[in-house]
C-alpha cells in the first residue's frame, strides 16, 4: 500500500481537529484522537524537511549552471 499524500494529510488532521473541537468525543477517544493527530503531524514535518532538502539540492544545481 502507497504513502498517503501530503494534502490528505492536513484534511485528515483538519478532520481531527473538528472532531476534538466539537466536544462530543469521550476522554478516551479524544486522547486517542490527539495522539493520531501527532503521528500525522511528525509525519507531515518529516516530508516538509525532506522538501527543503530536495529544494536545496535544485538551487545548489542552478547556481553551478549560471555560474558557467
């Protein structure tokens, strides 16, 4: 099975985040809620880092080719 999309991401922790702020969920789900809502939130910085890495890398390439 593929990695879940970055945008899929952020509309499952906007999801997550109605869910907890409507006030219908008991401790236990809220707080099983929330941890969820965590991993996906490493998840996303983790891509994000691996993002400027790779922006890095096409910038460092575009210097070398305008400076021949």
């Amino acid at each position: 099975m593929g990695e879940i999309p970055f945008e899929s991401k952020i509309e499952k922790l906007k999801a997550i985040v109605e869910e907890l702020e409507s006030g219908k969920l008991t401790l236990k789900d809220s707080l099983q809620k929330f941890e969820e809502s965590v991993d996906i939130v490493n998840k996303c910085n983790k891509e994000i880092e691996q993002a400027e890495l790779k922006i890095e890398v096409i910038m460092k390439k575009d210097d070398k080719i305008k400076a021949k």
